[in-house]
C-alpha cells in the first residue's frame, strides 16, 4: 500500500500512523461504515466507489464501507445495503479496493445482520429473526425466534461474508452490535431465552463468541477483524455499562478480535439514532466520551470512537488524552473529504466545517453545504479554473449567494457581492437562532473567510439597482436574493 505520512514523532496526534494487526495506517482518522445508498443493487458501484475514493484521495487513514451490508438473504431493510451473500460482489468489491489502496488509504467493511431490524415487506421476502419475539420499534418487526439451525446458518453466513471482503483485497472487516443481531443476543431487552444463549452475560456473548471465532477462521491470522461495540444503551432495561465490559473482556479473552469501535446507546428509533448513535447539533460535541474513556481504560485491544467528533479540535482532544486510539470523523468528511488533506498541508482553517444537522443521515450522505459529496461523479470536488475570467456581480449574501460567489471565483472570475443587509448569512442567520442549532452559522462563517481569501468584493447594506449592476459592466449576474414567505392561503 501506498504510504504517506508524516513521521511518527509529529507533533499533531492525528497525523501519526498506527498500525492494527500488520496493518499500517498511515494516520489516525477514519470514515467509520454507514448507508451511503450509493449501491447499485447491493453492489458498490462507481458512484459507491467514488465517494470512498475522494475521501482517500484527501489523505484519510481508512475509510469503512457497508454500513450494515448484509450477510444474509433475511437481513435487508428493503433497499441500500451492500449485498455480501454471494461472490457476485467480489469484483466490484476487488476494484474498490484497488483504486482506495492507490490513493494511500486502508479499507474495511462493515458485515452485519440486521436481526429483528429486518423487513420481512422487501428483498427476499423473508421473516425477520432474533433471539427472542420481541418486536421492533423503529420497524414494526415481529420477528421469529431464531432455532439453533438459524444460528448455526447465520454465524456461517458471516464467515462467507469476511472471506468474501479478504478475497477481494479489502484489509478488513468489523460487526456490528448496537441494535442489529449480535446485539440483540447481548441485550436483556431483547434476548428473552432461556436456553445457552439467554439469561447470565456469558451466555447472551455466547453467539458473538462463536460469530468472532468463524469469522476469523475463514479469514486467518493476516487480516483485520473489529467489532462495532456498544458500552452503554443506557437506561434501565439494557445493556449496562459493567456487563458491556465485562462481555468486552470476553471478547478480548477469545483473541479473534482486533479493534472495539465503540458506540453508546441504542438505535431502534429515528430520535434514539440522532441521540445516541449519531449524535447531532442538539447534542454536545461528542457527548459521551467519559463513557469511551471509561472503556478505554478497562481493556486492552485499540479503540476507535465516532461519535459527533465534528471538528479537529476534539478530535486532537481524544487522541491526546488517550481516551481513544483512533477517531471516526464521518460526518466531518462527508462536509469535506479533503480534511486532513488541508490539516497536512496547514489549511486547517479552510477545512469546510460539519455542523451537525443531520441532513446526511436522512439524504443519503448529502451534506447540507456540500453539494459535491456522493455526486463525485457528475459534480466533483475540484472546480476547474475558467480559461475565460469575467466579470461577475452576485445579488444577495444568503447561502446561495455566498456560494454562488465562491464558486465564481474559484473559477477565476473577478467578483462582487451586493447585500442589501449589514451582515451576511441571510435565512441561516433566522434558523441559528433557535435553540440547538447554532451550528449553522459554520455554513455563513466559513463561506465568509473563503470570499476573504478569494478576493471578493463584498458590499453590504446596498441596494442593487438595475442602473447598479449595468454601470458594473458585468458578464455574469447571478440574483441570489431568496423568495418571499407564501402566506396569503394560511388562516390565523
């Protein structure tokens, strides 16, 4: 694999390399696996491959791809998984890998079956499983208990999918607990049996257990195999703190696992998710990291946490006080795939920032202020320079306006801006100032700094008037100044 990195004694933490199993990473951050709904049929296709690609190109450690692909024909959501369940998915897989190693980025996936979690109204038509008949709330789900012919079919089905991922040359796998099957075995909530799989926290580990150990036997000892962990689901009914460590611990004692990717929480609910799993500008800045932390120092295997580390800062921050060994900065590089890029390169303060809103989480990755992320192959990040500069006038200093100038002179264009208010941001400014969602000014802030540096001429508190623009002489005019609220049909 291609290397780049800095030496390991850099001052910046982020930057060092870290190597898990023999395999050398050459810094500490990671994409962590999500749905990206880029798939073509269950297949990572050349949209799929690209958006992983450019995240690699920007100098990522690794990048993790799946996002619950699923190991088994009864474990869909209905549509946006990565199909594993047959070799059909090893070349596409093989050239993916191939184009993120030659951009100097490691790769893993994310295999998983989703449990109860599944729809029995898609895919293959098939019940949902699980340890117990408990139902699901997120999907309505009533699954079928899982007989001992289940488990055995499923732990096989999760050794086929790792084999399938080391075949084609990715550098490793990692499961997932949380809310999807081998979570739902660990959990008092939703594992009822009294059989050896239920009942004491050794036996609820009992599937995991057996899981890890297929797994690593189809894969052997040269290939990286993690575990997406939960610490804590917090409440009354769940999985505790002490028995997540102390099922950790026997996870640990098996040695088939590499790395603990640790969560908190639980997922079976939209809001739960934004909470919890995927905590967004309504929640702190990475909220639970005394529960990382605290974890961290209980076991002995690397940890990697993502959770609502949005910003350099923090992300220097887990490193530095050892509260974890690597750090997930997903959302981060779905706002800017070029991140650590521009930190290596000391343009830190160019880096386009994540503020949180979740919009990715509902829209297929898209980023509500990059509009180039997950349409790297028709938009792309790189704006190529006009081999005609011109002369542009820009009305209106909202968001769209401010980017439309940005734009423009990326392009080369000589640029003025003309706000009719005394500052810019536009509606941002209105919705920055409901409670939790300060956020948003990182949208007006950051376009700001960029005009800046670009040059742009920006006039506030002016009128743009025809005679205005005209006496400007301008190429191009872009009328950015926003709609009027329609009221008229609305009573009270």
């Amino acid at each position: 694999m291609q290397m780049f990195a800095p030496d390991a004694r850099s001052a910046d933490p982020l930057l060092r390399p870290f190597s898990l199993r023999g395999l050398d990473l050459r810094n500490r951050i990671v994409s962590t696996s999500h749905a990206s709904m880029l798939d073509d049929g269950g297949m990572p296709g050349e949209r799929y491959q690209a958006y992983h690609e450019e995240k690699a190109r920007g100098g990522i450690g690794m990048t993790m791809i799946g996002g619950s692909a699923m190991i088994s024909r009864d474990s869909s959501w209905g549509g946006g998984q990565l199909n594993l369940t047959d070799d059909a998915v090893i070349p596409h897989l093989a050239a993916m890998a191939d184009r993120i190693h030659a951009q100097g980025a490691a790769i893993m996936c994310q295999i998983s079956h989703l449990g109860r979690r599944a729809t029995a109204l898609g895919g293959a038509w098939l019940p949902a499983i699980a340890p117990s008949r408990v139902r699901e709330t997120r999907t309505r789900s009533f699954p079928k208990e899982m007989d001992r012919a289940d488990i055995d079919r499923v732990i096989a089905d999760f050794a086929a999918a790792a084999r399938r991922c080391q075949e084609a040359g990715l550098d490793g796998v990692e499961t997932l607990t949380g809310g999807h099957l081998i979570g739902q075995f660990l959990s008092p909530r939703t594992n009822r049996r009294s059989d050896g799989f239920g009942g004491s926290a050794a036996n609820r580990a009992r599937f995991a257990l057996m899981v890890h150990e297929a797994v690593r036997r189809a894969v052997g000892d040269d290939f990286v195999v993690g575990i997406r962990y939960v610490v804590d689901e917090g409440g009354t009914d769940g999985l505790t703190a002490d028995e997540a460590l102390e099922i950790a611990r026997m996870i640990q004692a098996e040695g088939h696992v590499d790395l603990f990717d640790c969560i908190y929480g639980r997922m079976d609910s939209d809001l739960l998710l934004t909470e919890d799993n995927m905590p967004g500008m309504f929640q702190p800045q990475a909220p639970y990291l005394s529960h990382i932390r605290a974890f961290r120092q209980a076991v002995s295997l690397p940890v990697l946490h993502a959770g609502g580390i949005r910003d350099v800062a923090t992300a220097r921050h887990v490193l530095r006080d050892g509260i974890a060994d690597l750090v997930g900065m997903t959302r981060a590089h779905i706002a800017d795939p070029h991140l650590v890029a521009k930190i290596a390169a000391g343009d830190e303060d160019r880096i386009r920032p994540c503020v949180g809103a979740s919009y990715c989480l509902y829209r297929k990755a898209h980023c509500v202020h990059n509009p180039a992320t997950t349409r790297e192959t028709t938009l792309g990040h790189a704006i190529p320079r006009s081999p005609a500069p011109r002369r542009a006038i820009v009305v209106g200093g909202g968001p769209a306006g401010m980017e439309a100038a940005r734009v423009l002179a990326e392009r080369g264009h000589r640029v003025t801006l003309i706000e009719a208010a005394a500052r810019l941001g536009g509606q941002i400014l209105v919705a920055a100032k409901a409670p939790g969602r300060r956020d948003l000014l990182g949208i007006i802030d950051w376009r700001r700094s960029e005009l800046g540096r670009l040059g742009v001429d920006v006039r506030l508190n002016t009128w743009a008037e025809a005679a205005d623009i005209l006496a400007e002489a301008p190429d191009i005019v872009v009328v950015a100044t926003g709609g009027i609220p329609d009221l008229d049909w609305l009573g009270g």
